[in-house]
C-alpha cells in the first residue's frame, strides 16, 4: 500500500508551522527586552530585528543583554547602604542630651 502525499500542501503547511513557531519566539525575546528594561530605544530596535530574521543568533543576542532593571536596583541599594554607613559613623546629638 502507497501512501500519496500532497507535497505542495505539505510544504505550504510546513512553512506556515516554521513561520509561527519563528514568530511565536520573537514574541517571546521582545517580551523578555521589556522585562530586562529595554522597552524603548536603539538597543530594543537592533534586538528585534535580530531575533526576526537571524532566529536563535537573536535570541542568544537577547539572552546575553545585561538586566538594566536590576543593576537600577542593585544600585539603589549600595546608595542605601553607602547612607546607613554614613549616618553610623556619625556621631548624633541624641546621645548627648
């Protein structure tokens, strides 16, 4: 028994499944830009150009971008520590009333 199989179907809907599967990632890579705080500018713009048309290259691209939002944080919290240390070595005027 032979099986026939339509090839122009079967490629037409090849292709169609690659080219959701490719858009479905690129989705997901600008997602994580936003989430690593790039939502806006030249950075996000090279990103997802990169993930569109060089596939998994784009996403290591995206994978490797430092996370703006949590260097935002980790120095916001030196600053604090940096000010609690100051006002530690400080004496204060309470402790002499």
């Amino acid at each position: 028994m032979v099986i026939k199989v339509n090839v122009p179907l079967f490629l037409a809907s090849s292709v169609t499944a690659l080219i959701l599967l490719h858009t479905l990632v690129a989705i997901h890579m600008h997602m994580s830009m936003e989430w690593k705080g790039y939502a806006r500018g030249k950075i996000h713009t090279i990103g997802l150009i990169i993930c569109i048309f060089f596939g998994l290259f784009g996403c290591l691209y995206v994978a490797f971008l430092p996370d703006k939002l949590k260097e935002a944080r980790e120095e916001q919290v030196r600053n604090l520590l940096e000010m609690l240390e100051k006002q530690r070595r400080e004496p204060t005027d309470s402790h002499n009333d």
